[in-house]
C-alpha cells in the first residue's frame, strides 16, 4: 500500500502483516535507511484509559445501536434534567426520506390512522398519542391526541430519543429521567410523565419519525408486549404511507360509509360515561391536564395554551456556539468536497494540529484478524461469514493462545499526517491494538523521553462491523467437533 505524507511531502510505501507482539513495523521514507522510532513501545509507556466524554457519549447514543430505555447519566454530563438528543449518525440521508413522506397527502385525512390509534387505546390504556415526523431542527406532529400541538422544537422533543433508540424508548416517569426531568413538555404542560415510543422506519432502515403514547400518570410498569404492540402498529402505518393515496381513499371509504352510524353511537356513549365518572372539563382544547368538576354546569374554563422556547434555544445558540458551529460546518463541507480518504484524512490532521497547537497528528487504518475456536452445534452449519455483533453464541468463543497479542494478524496503514520532519518513521503496532480495543482510546507517556513524541492520545473514531468467518469454508461437521473461526474487525485510529 502506498501513501503521500502531507506537510512535509515524505511519499512513504508500506505493507505488511504482522502480529502486534512481534517486532515493529515501520512507515519509511524511501530515501532513508534509519528509521525513527517516533512513539515509545507499549510495554515501554505508561498507558491510561481515556475516561468516556461528551463526544464519544453522543455518537455512540447516535448510532441506534443501543436501548435508550435505560441509560444512566454518565460522569460527563452533569444531571441538569435535560438532555438535547444529537442527530442520528445517518441524518443527511434521514432527512431526505422525512421530506419524501412530509408531502403526502394521507396526512389529510386523519380517518386513515383512526383504526390503528383505536387499537392501542383499547390494548395500552393510555390517553395521549402522537405520530410524528422529525426535520432538521422540528418535530411535525402529523397526528395527535391530547398534545394539541402541531410542531415543536426537535431538541424539546422526546420522540427525537426515539429515532435514537434501537427497538423502542419508554420512560415510566419521565419526570425521574436524568435527560427529561426538566424537559418543557414534562415540567409543564402537557405533563408528560409515562412516555413509550417506537421509530416509523422507512423502505431504506432510516427513522423518520415516532409513533409514540403517553399519559400525564406515571406508570409502574409497561410489558414488552405493549411495545411489540406499539412496533405492530408503526409497521402498519409505513404500509399504509408507502401505499398510493388514492387506493387507501377508495378502502376507507367504502368502511367508513357501513360504520359511520355505529361509530358516532358509540362515541357518544363513550362520552357520557366518561361525564358520569369526571364530570365537567375545566379546560378544553385537549390537554392532558384537565381538571373536572361535577357541578353541573357543563361549560369549560378558557386556558393558555402558548408556548414559548426562546430563553431555551437561546441558552443554545449564543452567538461563541454560532461561530463554533459555522466553523466545524466549514470544515466538514471542506471535507466531504475532496472526495478523497486521504487527503480528506491529510487535511483534517493539518486542521487539527494548526487548530489545536498539536505537533504531530496522523491518521490510521487497521484491519484485525483474530483466531478462535467454536463447538459446531453453536455455529450455523453451511454458513462461512456471520455479524459478530448479531452472534447469540459469542460466549462460546474461545480464543486461540488468548495471550497479549498473540495469534494476531494485523494491517495497518497511515492514510494522513502532518507536523512530522523526520523522513523515516518506526512504530509497534502492539500499542495500536490496544487503542483499538479500547472504549475511548488510549493515553500514552513516555517515561524515559527518548522519543521524538513522549506524549500523546490514541483514539479509535470508527469501527467497521466485525465478522465471524468460519475457516472450513462452510463445511458440515457431525458431532460436537470443534471448529476454527476468524474475528475480523476493523476501523480506524487518531494519533496526537
């Protein structure tokens, strides 16, 4: 593999494949026989941790791969009672989708939904209900009952954790919740405490929106089937926005002429029973926080209804934060207009470096191939390549000489780089491995200082789904024989 080091011109060549124990490998410079060894070797450095930050929280409650149902509040935030969801880790394409189905006509007629929303008020026992669909910077209430809102601000918005969330988000009490104490539609009206949601997924597996209920009572429990319920429901609903509007208008209309006298019958019982039970409504417009009186009068009291978020968004958007923001917009725009990995990956250790007064920083690729061995009955039979990730056996493992990087095949490659003078570069890959493997990354110092770099932090910033390849190809194994299987993972590092 070939590489161009930017800054200071140095073309290196490399490629290699060896195990992070073994002895180092090195970037050089074609022109140069003394390589430099520019980072201390692992056993060499002190290695610390990189405690959890803000950053790395909210990409990984990014990328919907987790549960939001329950998630303590880490160190790095401090518990403020609000959280503002970040944008999904695929929200360029997201949007797009959200714009496609925010035109169609079968938000019109809200006879569409009728029977779908009719479900779950039967089966979940709750009052309030949304389908919504969440924009760059608003959530479109498409259809509501008992939120008597038509749009609010995406980072108010619960259903934004929703698209978040792998499966469905609940909140028994949402007033208890680190990230929605204080939330403005949980400390005022409409009271939201019990809150479950489940993202609207669209033809392509982009969230664009929530189907959500919820109730001014907390609850203190709410069974998995509910949500299966919920999910049902939600499926039923993209059907129905993926079908022509005018063949959904011809079925409904032909249902709703054969039950619009037993609808309007029952409605009226259901009211009156709720009148004998509650009495009159001291507000109206359909909150959730209305409070009844049985005296007769049958006439409701007038309320205020406005809401208003400036002081919110403006603690949010001062005019530091602006320019900060413009500025990483600037860059990213910078970036994704290169259309190339490495000299996107050379312009922004430049960027770094410059911006942060960094000496050196470089970007890293590497690959990892991992042995382990697996009983056959664990291992679907006929199959050569599984998501490591899905695996529901993955206990079963067990590593092949599970000693510090032995049995390791690793490749590594640097794709861009900037504050080094020196024209040939040496490295363990071992110290890598380990940043790798890490949650956040590594901090690293060198004791004895007998490098050109005694100080520095390694980051993993993405990682490639892992696989699980079988090296027999496939075949079938009778009995309980064991096989060999390859992790096969992947990403890529920051060094500064």
């Amino acid at each position: 593999m070939s590489n161009t080091t930017a800054g200071s011109g140095v073309s290196v060549g490399r490629k290699h494949k060896k195990k992070p124990g073994q002895s180092s490998s090195k970037v050089i410079a074609s022109a140069s026989k003394n390589p430099v060894t520019f980072i201390a070797p692992y056993n060499e450095s002190v290695i610390t941790p990189i405690a959890l930050t803000k950053a790395h929280f909210l990409d990984a409650y990014s990328k919907g791969k987790w549960n939001l149902s329950k998630v303590p509040c880490p160190p790095c935030f401090e518990d403020v009672g609000f959280m503002s969801p970040p944008d999904c880790y695929q929200e360029l394409n997201r949007r797009k989708s959200v714009q496609k189905y925010n035109n169609l006509k079968h938000w019109d007629n809200k006879i569409i939904f009728k029977k779908q929303i009719r479900q779950l008020r039967k089966n979940l026992n709750v009052n309030g209900f949304s389908i919504s669909l969440i924009d760059k910077n608003r959530t479109i209430i498409k259809y509501e009952m008992l939120l008597d809102l038509g749009e609010i601000p995406r980072i108010a918005a619960i259903d934004s954790h929703t698209i978040l969330s792998q499966g469905y988000f609940l909140l028994l009490d949402a007033s208890q919740d680190w990230r929605t104490r204080t939330n403005p539609f949980v400390k005022g009206l409409p009271y939201i405490k019990f809150y479950c949601g489940v993202p609207l997924i669209d033809e392509k597996g982009y969230n664009i929106g929530a189907l959500s209920v919820f109730d001014s009572f907390a609850k203190k429990e709410f069974k998995e089937e509910h949500c299966e319920k919920l999910i049902e429901v939600s499926k039923e609903i993209m059907k129905i926005l993926n079908t022509p509007y005018e063949e959904i208008f011809e079925q409904i209309k032909v249902l709703e002429s054969n039950k619009l006298g037993n609808d309007v019958s029952l409605r009226n019982n259901e009211l009156k029973e709720l009148s004998l039970k509650l009495g009159r409504a001291t507000s109206r417009g359909g909150t959730l926080m209305s409070v009844f009186e049985k005296d007769g009068l049958g006439n409701a009291y007038s309320q205020n209804h406005n809401f208003r978020f400036s002081k919110f968004l403006k603690e949010e958007s001062n005019e530091e934060d602006k320019l900060i923001q413009q500025e990483k917009l600037s860059n990213f725009n910078k970036l994704y207009q290169v259309g190339s990995l490495k000299i996107a990956a050379s312009i922004l250790s430049k960027t770094i470096s410059t911006n942060c007064k960094i000496d050196f920083v470089y970007f890293l690729e590497i690959r990892i191939s991992e042995q382990f061995t697996i009983s056959n009955k664990y291992f679907p039979p006929n199959v050569k390549k599984i998501d490591a990730e899905k695996f529901k056996y993955a206990n079963k493992l067990i590593k092949v000489n599970d000693s510090e990087g032995a049995n390791v095949d690793l490749m590594t490659r640097i794709i861009g780089i900037y504050g080094s003078s020196h024209q040939a570069l040496n490295f363990e890959n071992l110290i890598h491995y380990k940043a790798f493997l890490s949650e956040f990354g590594i901090k690293y110092e060198n004791p004895s200082k007998l490098t050109p770099y005694n100080k520095g932090i390694i980051m993993p910033f993405y990682r490639y789904n892992c696989k699980l390849i079988r090296k027999d190809k496939g075949k079938d194994i009778g009995g309980n024989q064991k096989i060999n299987v390859y992790l096969r993972s992947g990403g890529y590092l920051g060094f500064r």
